[in-house]
C-alpha cells in the first residue's frame, strides 16, 4: 500500500464546468427522481450483466479504429463509432439554467448507465442533479443522432456515499436509468468481477481508461473523449482502486476497460484524482500524483446483497 504525502490536493473528476449546449432539451425537463433501496429492483440490472452488441455495429479494440496525468500524457482520441466505444457517453448535469457539470458514463444495460455517485449528487446541496443528459459516443461534439441525447428518468446511488461524500470514495458509484433505451443501437458493455489485487498482478499494462477530459483534446477539449491505453491498477487505497491511467476533470464515472478472449469489460469506475502543486505561486500548475477508481465486486457485491 502507498503513501500520500500531505502536500496532495485532490481534485473531483467533474470539476471541468461546461455552459449549457445543444445537448440541453428545448423544453423544460422533468426533475430526475432519486429511487429508493425498494425501487432498485426496477433498474433491471444484477450482480452479473451480459454484454449487448447490436448486429448492425462492427466491433473495434482500437478507439481510433486505427490533468491528472502521469509521466507524460499517454491519451488518444476515441474516433470510433464501433462497439465497444459506441457504449460510453458525455453526461451534463445541470445545476440550473446557467450552469452544468460534466462526466463520462457506459451504458450497461439497454436503458441504464453506470457513472459516479458524484456525477448524479450535488455535494454542494446534497441533492440529485435536477436535470442530467446522456449523450452516446460523443465525437468532436456530435453524435450520430441528436435524438439518441436523452434525459435521465431516476437515478440510484451508493447509499454509503451521501453519508460522508468524501474523495476517493470506495461507493462513489451510481446507475441512471434513460428515458429511452439506447443500448439496441449502440451496444452495452458487461462488467467483470476481478479482485483488485489480480488487477495489480494480473493485468498490468492492460487497463484501458476512457473518459470526457475537460483538458482533452487540447484544442477541443470535452468534446471528445480520451483513452489511455495500457495503464494499470497499481494499488489500493482505503478500498478504492489506485492507477496510472492520465485522467483530468469530466473523466470521472468512466470506464477502466479490459479485454478477456477477445471481450471487452469494465473492470473500475474511474472516480478521483490526486495532484500536487509543482511550484509555491499563488497559481501553482499541478501535476498528478495517482488516480482512483471504483471496484466492481463493491457494486456486485452490493447488487447481490439486495436485490
């Protein structure tokens, strides 16, 4: 286990703010319910999920179909329209009219999205978002239907989350259930049960982390998301996943990715990020210490116990 030193700030993933867009409904949008323990149930989700690919889509390993970072930055931009990219999408939160926040998510079943418990709560209040979007495989902007940017509907939380919303948080993770089905288009993507000490043995060099950076790509930043390929889980911390995958704020709730027999599975949700200042300013420019993630037997574990 590593230490940190007292001299690292820590940044939330969502903190890169973005201005009400195109992705925002014309209308006014209904408020996102927060859904209760009993509701949970009606998510349709389970400790396992099978993974959905739509016969209509071509599949692709490589996101170009050809700053909390570390070391240098080791992302590229996600071009693809293919599965499994086409599963992972821009969520905007809107606080009110004039502001929003903005975080990644994978859609895991036909309907419901997984992302962080901080993308979907206001920590400032203490409330769900009242109106958050969900815009599929987002590139330079655009999508491939402006009719696949759909509201959120309900949202469910670690409940051990709004009790002490603290970063990194080991159930800083959340389901958001859409108003409409989006993953018969553009595919879901399985999770897979992997402890963390065999993501460290097992898998280094083979996690691949993909999230809506508000630093990436440096002229069009936000708009598209970036993929570190062949990062790794390096440790634990207080029960979250510790890695080297370069991350900035909007990555957060986005998928730490690997590939077994040729399938793609999220194995960690991508949720904070540690820096230090790298001089003593006034405006110090930070540099990234480690970056956190949440692990998937937390939530199966979680889904098993009460559904």
């Amino acid at each position: 286990m590593f230490c940190l030193g007292l001299a690292i700030a820590l940044w939330w993933g969502e903190r890169a703010l973005m201005s009400p867009s195109a992705y925002a409904q014309a209308e006014e949008p209904a408020v996102v319910r927060s859904l209760s323990l009993a509701e949970l149930p009606t998510l349709g989700i389970a400790s396992e999920m099978p993974a959905l690919i739509p016969p209509s889509l071509r599949q692709s390993n490589h996101p170009q179909n050809r700053r909390g970072i570390i070391d240098g930055d080791e992302r590229v931009e996600m071009l693809s329209r293919s599965y499994p990219w086409s599963a992972i999408g821009l969520i905007i939160s809107y606080s009110d009219s004039d502001s929003a926040q903005s975080c990644s998510g994978t859609l895991v079943a036909t309907d419901v999205v997984l992302t962080n418990a901080h993308c979907v709560l206001d920590y400032e209040t203490g409330e769900v978002y009242p109106s958050i979007v969900f815009a599929p495989n987002v590139i330079n902007g655009t999508v491939v239907s402006t009719d696949d940017i759909t509201e959120v509907d309900s949202v469910f939380y670690g409940p051990a989350f709004a009790e002490d919303p603290r970063a990194p948080h080991p159930d800083d993770w959340a389901f958001m259930k859409l108003k409409q089905p989006l993953g018969d288009r553009y595919g879901t993507l399985p999770w897979q049960i992997i402890p963390p000490e065999r993501l460290v043995n097992d898998y280094e060099g083979e996690i691949n982390l993909v999230g809506y950076s508000g630093d990436f790509p440096e002229d069009n930043p936000g708009k598209t998301a970036g993929v570190h390929l062949g990062c790794s889980v390096i440790d634990q911390y207080e029960d979250s996943l510790a890695h080297d995958c370069d991350t900035f704020g909007g990555s957060s709730g986005g998928p730490l990715l690997v590939w077994i027999d040729d399938q793609p599975y999220i194995v960690g949700v991508n949720s904070a990020e540690w820096v230090r200042p790298v001089d003593d300013s006034d405006s110090p420019e930070w540099i990234g210490v480690v970056n956190f993630g949440v692990q998937i037997p937390r939530i199966a574990d979680f889904l098993e116990t009460y559904l």
